[in-house]
C-alpha cells in the first residue's frame, strides 16, 4: 500500500523523513530517510540521497542509495550512482552506473 505519492506533473526538493511507501512519478530533488519502501516510478526522475529498507527503480534516478534490504531495477530503471544495499536485482534491459556494495552490519 503506497502511503505517499509524487504525481507525474509534480516537481519536489528537499530533504524528507518518511514512514509509508512512498512512490515518486513526477521529478524529485533532495533527500528521503525512511523505514520502507521507495518506488520510482517509469516516467519519473530522482536526483537524491536516499535511505530506506527497499527501493524499486523504474525510472531515472542519480545519486546515493543505502537501502538494508534490496535494491530492484526493472527493465525501464536506470541509476547512476551509489547503491549499498542487502540485495541487488537487475532485470535485464535495466541501466547501471557506478559502485555496489554490500551492506553489512
């Protein structure tokens, strides 16, 4: 269940703390520290920090991502960044840039 939604024709910045799923469409500047779920949606586009539990990319994201369960990029998600993250899974046709570590504790 999404908590929180970033519609297509919404432009955001800034710095948030969450506690639902949040789910970006529209495009996004800035920071989310949160305990659950991040969605970019395909038509979306994120240039942040990020710090969550998951994350799934569809769209196009740039920067830090630090999630302590997995990282899911579907055939539209393109990152180029970070990514420190449990897991990491990467449908084909998806575009990765950049370093991958593995969280430990």
């Amino acid at each position: 269940m999404v908590n929180s939604i970033v519609g297509e024709s919404t432009t955001l910045r800034g710095d948030f703390e969450i506690d639902g799923v949040l789910r970006i469409d529209g495009h996004f500047q800035g920071s989310i520290k949160g305990k659950s779920e991040v969605i970019i949606g395909e038509k979306a586009q994120a240039s942040l920090d990020l710090e969550a539990n998951d994350i799934i990319i569809g769209g196009k994201v740039e920067g830090k991502i630090k999630v302590r369960g997995k990282v899911r990029m579907l055939p539209s998600g393109h990152l180029r960044g970070e990514v420190i993250a449990g897991k990491i899974i990467i449908e084909p046709g998806a575009f990765f840039s950049g370093q991958c570590k593995m969280w430990s504790e």
